[in-house]
C-alpha cells in the first residue's frame, strides 16, 4: 500500500500579504508524519469491488472480491435435505416398510425422491410377525410388477420373530468370463416396492429394510 503526498503548494497568505507561517509549519509537520508511517505491510483495496459482496484475502494478503454476498448462503432459519443428504454417494439404509405375507399387489418399499437416481444393493428382511410358510414367491423392483430387480424370493422358512435374511443382487453369471448382471438404474419418482405371488398360510407381516444408496 502506498501513499503520495502532493508536493508543496505555494503558503497561504494572510489578509496583509504575507506568509502564514501555522500553515506552513502544520504543513511539513503533517508531511513529516505520512512520510515517516511503513505502510508496506498494509492490505491493498480492490480496484473494483461489487456492492454487498463479502471481501476475501488474496496470496498476498491484499483484499479482494470473494464473489459472494448474503444472499450466497443460508440464512438463520433454513430448511436443509438432511434425511436424503446423508444417503447420497454411499451405502445406507434407504427406507422401510411393513409388508403383508397375505397381499398380491404391489406394495411399496421406497419412492426415489427428487432429484436423485437410485441403486439398491440388497434387502433385509426381518421380525415376520408370524410364520411365513407358503410364502415361496415374492418379487422386488420398480416397475408395475414389482420384478425387475430380484425375483421368486422364498420366506418359507421364517417362522419366528428373530429371523432375518439379507437379500443381495446377484452380481455375475458364472465365469470366466466374468460377466456383470445388468440392471437398469432407478430414477427419481419410481416406486421401489414388493409384489407376493404366493401368499403366505398365514396372516403375517415382515418388515423389509432397503440398502442402496442416492446420486
């Protein structure tokens, strides 16, 4: 940062002609103080700010225009995706949902929410409040059916609260060659759901959690 101090004027007159001399001392007294100031270690303005916008420090240590003001971020009060947020680009718990072992249409696990695309990575299904013997047919997916992702899952041998069982896409067909089984990713607003073919003897329901992730 520097600072120039215009050369000597011409001293002030009095009313009589002659010089002021407390100007002139004030004069030299103020240029001798600016002139004896270090202002090397002092932070330069930028040249052409915006208005409102917020000032950054540059490599140098100078101001600069950061480029945002306050309407760049959010305010006290904001509302923020947290339930969705966290389950994006990794492996988490997407939703779940109680399932009747009684009911052959489909019924829904999760809807894909806005903005997102979805990839299921496996199902867990648990806690059958009853057995589930019969039920020997039971499809996962998005379409109407319910039956393009997994197919004919048997729950026969649920039979008490306890159980579990974690229900994965198949990965590959037997190799070499290894060969990836295609799916088709899963778009915002597809309902993620069940459809039970065979119903279970009983009256029961299950709950199925759903793994994936959004992006």
């Amino acid at each position: 940062m520097t600072l120039s101090i215009p050369p000597f004027r011409e001293p002030r007159m009095m009313e009589d002609g002659t010089p002021n001399k407390h100007w002139i001392l004030f004069d030299h007294e103020l240029r001798k103080i600016v002139n004896e100031v270090d202002y090397s270690g002092k932070a330069d303005k930028p040249d052409s700010p915006t208005a409102d916008n917020f000032a950054s420090l540059d490599a140098t240590g100078n101001l600069e225009d950061s480029g945002y003001d306050n309407t760049s971020f959010a305010g006290a009060s904001h509302s923020i995706n947290a339930v969705n947020d966290y389950k994006e680009n990794v492996i988490a718990l997407l939703g779940s949902a109680t399932i009747n072992g009684k009911t052959t249409t489909k019924q829904t696990i999760y809807t894909v929410p806005t903005g997102n695309t979805m990839v299921p990575f496996g199902v867990l299904i648990r806690s059958p409040s009853a057995s589930l013997a019969g039920l020997v047919d039971m499809d996962i997916g998005g379409d109407a059916s319910a039956g393009d992702w997994i197919q004919q899952i048997s729950l026969n041998a649920f039979t008490a609260v306890t159980d579990y069982g974690l229900v994965v896409q198949p990965e590959q067909a037997a190799g070499p060659p290894i060969v990836p089984v295609k799916k088709t990713l899963y778009a915002a607003a597809t309902v993620f759901g069940v459809k039970i073919n065979t119903v279970s003897t009983g009256a029961a329901t299950f709950t199925i959690d759903l793994l994936g992730y959004l992006f």
